[in-house]
C-alpha cells in the first residue's frame, strides 16, 4: 500500500551506493580537499592540521569518519 502513495525517488543502484561504507581514499580525499588555512573548526583545528598529520592520524579520523555514518 505504502508503494502506492509514496513514489521511489531512489534507484536500487543509488540506494546501494548511498549506503555502501566510505573508503580510507574517499576520507582523505576530502581531508585533502579542505581549506588548509581556513577558519578552524569547532574542535579548533583547521584542515592544514588533518592535512600535515595526515599519516599519523588517518587511521583515527578514518574510524571516527565510519563511526559517524
């Protein structure tokens, strides 16, 4: 019944994708991406300091990242 009244706007391949874990690539892709001397966040960090320390850090941003979505 539900099916009726309410149309699928999400194709079965975007749906899979949507829900599809994020990668440590796609992570630091967007890491990489930030503004580096940007206005720092509200832990107080700015993207320059993920982006310095990207290979001490990856992995703990990596988790924190998976244990967000």
């Amino acid at each position: 019944m539900i099916d009726k009244v309410i149309p699928n706007l999400v194709s079965a391949e975007d749906n899979l994708m949507l829900t599809n874990l994020l990668s440590l690539e796609e992570v630091k892709v967007v890491v990489f991406s930030m503004n580096g001397v940007g206005a720092p966040g509200p832990n107080g960090f700015g993207g320059h300091i993920y982006q310095h320390y990207w290979d001490i850090i990856r992995s703990d941003v990596f988790e924190a990242t998976l244990n967000f979505f």
